[in-house]
C-alpha cells in the first residue's frame, strides 16, 4: 500500500502519530532500522519537536507540533510496557546530523545512553568505519513482527504485507546488524557524538 504523506498530514501531525498506537500494542518484536534519524519512538521532547517543526513547515501544513510530540511521546511508552522487544539499528550519521540545536542533540544522545541499557532494547550502531559492507546504507523501515513492513519515503510511507517482500526486509535487517557495534562499543559512538558537540559548542 502507497500512502501519500500529503494526504495523511493534510490537517496536520497528531492523527498520523495517534495512528500508530494500536499497532505499537499489538507488535511484540519491533525492528527499526535508520540511516538519517533516531527512531521516533527513541526520540526526546526536544528532538521530536524540531523534527516535527522542520516537517510542518517544509509542507507547509497546519502547525499542531505540541500535540504531536505529546502524541509520539505517549506512542513510545510501549518501551516500558508490556512483553515487547526492540531491536534497533541506526547508522553513525545518525548521531552527526543536528536536528535542533546542540543541547537538544546533547539531551536526544543521553537518552539513547539510557534507552540502550533497557532489557527490552538492543540498540546497535553501524560504524562509518563497518568493514566491507555487504547492504548499503538505505531508507529507514520498520519491521512488525513478521507480519508487515513500513518503509519512509520523502512523498509517502510504503507498507509492505507480501511475505517475500516482508522476507527482503528481514534479511536486510539481519545484514544490518551484523554490521553494528552493542554495548560499551555503541556507547563509545554516542559519547564521541556528544564530546564533539560540547567542542562545537565552545
């Protein structure tokens, strides 16, 4: 199924993101991957409210960001409820693209220091410096279950429910993760990326 974002965000964001919630319930192994930016249900206040700014003035739709930060934040309680697990990639760029100024930066990489150490969370970090990549950097989706894939275009959102098309995506993601560094090494990254920060900053 095709969705066109203009279509979906016509009366603005907090819809789209109330949208989710059933199937946030619903989902017990979330995979997320992202190449240019951390996963909304990772994402802080601050970080949430520049991106989504950025968003309502690019399409020039109506300005409801306050509900719709409200709306996402509440949509990612699902990480302290429940019996659901996350596994979750992103690329170093990650970390480097500034989406609001560099305290929210600084506030969006300390709470990934601290979603990472969850029990239901495996966050992974995919170096710059990944040996010979066998997958490129690509589109951020989302993997639900097995049952189904959202994929995040710039016009539209794709939402793929063919099993072998679901398979691809699957086997991407594993690709992908083979690739990403956990742990104390991921910490390492998201530190690095803050020090860097505190510099710029100074």
């Amino acid at each position: 199924m095709w969705m066109e974002w203009r279509r979906k965000q016509r009366t603005g964001l907090r819809r789209l993101q109330e949208s989710y919630a059933s199937l946030f319930q619903e989902t017990r192994l979330f995979r997320v991957y992202a190449s240019t930016l951390v996963p909304g249900l990772l994402q802080t206040e601050g970080y949430a409210t520049a991106l989504l700014s950025a968003i309502t003035g690019f399409r020039q739709i109506p300005d409801d960001v306050d509900d719709a930060v409200k709306a996402r934040l509440a949509r990612s309680r699902v990480l302290h409820e429940g019996d659901h697990r996350f596994a979750l990639l992103v690329e170093e760029s990650v970390l480097r693209y500034r989406i609001g100024d560099a305290e929210t930066m600084a506030g969006q990489l300390g709470h990934l220091l601290s979603v990472g150490s969850l029990p239901s969370v495996s966050l992974g970090i995919i170096p710059f410096t990944a040996d010979t990549r066998r997958v490129w950097p690509m589109e951020t989706f989302h993997v639900y279950d097995d049952e189904l894939v959202s994929v995040e275009l710039l016009s539209a959102r794709a939402t793929v429910q063919q099993p072998s098309e679901v398979g691809l995506y699957v086997k991407a993601f594993a690709e992908l993760a083979r690739m990403a560094v956990y742990g104390s090494s991921a910490r390492t990254l998201i530190v690095s990326a803050i020090e860097d920060l505190d510099r710029t900053a100074t």
